[in-house]
C-alpha cells in the first residue's frame, strides 16, 4: 500500500492503551481496525477523530511509504 500506521501503534503503546480500547474510545469498527492493521486506506474521519483523540498531528498517526511496485 501507500501508507503505514506505525506510528499510531507506538503512540497507543506510549500512552498505554491497547487497540481495542483505543477502537471503542473512537468508536470505530473492528473492520476498521483491522484495514489499519493491513496499512489499507481509512477514511479521513477516521484520522481526524484519532488525531483529535490524542491531540496529536496526523503524521504521528500516519506515515506515507513508498511503493514497491513500479507504475503501469
């Protein structure tokens, strides 16, 4: 993909929350959650509310990775 979430997954150990509390304090689906999990694409709400949650910015949440695959 485009895009990593470690950087969320070291801040939710930072703060010492797990990824369900941190699922249901944003009240987002475990779907959700599991396509951060795989580095797929969320919404931008999602962001938005994780970023607000933590008062954080988003590249503490989200980082940009560079595509292996070569464009068509």
């Amino acid at each position: 993909m485009g895009f990593s979430f470690k950087p969320l997954w070291r801040l939710l150990v930072d703060r010492d929350m797990s990824k369900t509390e941190y699922r249901v304090s944003l009240g987002i689906s475990s779907a959700t959650l599991a396509k951060m999990g795989k580095g797929e694409y969320v919404s931008m709400e999602v962001l938005d509310k994780t970023c607000n949650h933590f008062g954080v910015p988003l590249h503490e949440v989200v980082e940009h990775t560079k595509d292996e695959t070569p464009p068509a």
